[in-house]
C-alpha cells in the first residue's frame, strides 16, 4: 500500500457534544524511547433509533507528514461498510490518500492503513488501539 500526502488540512471535527462515539482508534508508536499516539480517529452516530449517517473524524500529528493534518468524512445508506467509507472520505479530507482501496471493505481495512501510515511515519513498532 502506498500513502500520498498532498497538502495539509484542518479539517477534523469533534462531534462528541451533539452524537455518540461510537468507534475509536488510536495510532501508537514506539520511537525507540518512548510511546507516541501520532494519530486519532473517531467515529460519530446520532443517538437516534433510525440513524443511519456516520461521521468520522481523523487528527494526524507532526510525526507523520512532518506537519499536522485533519479531515472528517461521512457515509450513509445501506449494504456497505459505512465507518470504512467515512473513514476514507476523512483521510482524503485531511489531504491523505491510499493506493488500496478502503471504503466500504471494513475496518479490517481501517486497521491496515492505521498500520502503514505508522510505518510510512518510519516506525519500526506500530500499534492500533481500538475502541
């Protein structure tokens, strides 16, 4: 997998106050000393019965691309994987794109790119904690 980085963006929103986390991951690296969370993303629902739109959000830190970058994406309908869509529309938001497909494939998916962006960064010891 390739990741190509185009130009920095503040993009990202905290949607916390008005919808519900539903999913997080944190990108953690080692960097030989010590333990560094160099990327967050989180995943938003209204905390309605019927709702169907997922938000996402992503917040990547200097260590990756040398600058900060943001973006938030969101997805909905039905017969898909709307947190994988949401997700990549986040990551194109905050000027990141990959080679590999990852919309609607899963967050199988999510995890994977979460991995090569920490060994894009340089890190030998890369973790996604999931929530």
């Amino acid at each position: 997998m390739t990741i190509k980085f185009t130009n920095a963006q503040d993009n990202g929103k905290n949607l916390s106050d008005k919808k519900e986390v539903v999913y997080t991951r944190n990108l953690i690296v080692f960097d030989g000393q010590e333990m560094r969370e160099i990327a967050v993303a989180r995943w938003y629902m209204s905390r309605s019965n019927n709702a169907n739109r997922v938000d996402c959000s992503i917040w990547i830190f200097n260590a990756v691309f040398g600058e900060y970058t943001a973006g938030n994406g969101n997805s909905s309908g039905f017969g898909f994987c709307k947190f994988s869509d949401a997700f990549e529309r986040a990551i194109n938001s905050a000027g990141v794109y990959s080679s590999a497909p990852i919309s609607g494939r899963g967050m199988g998916e999510v995890d994977k790119f979460l991995e090569e962006l920490g060994k894009h960064a340089g890190f030998n010891h890369v973790y996604v904690a999931k929530g």
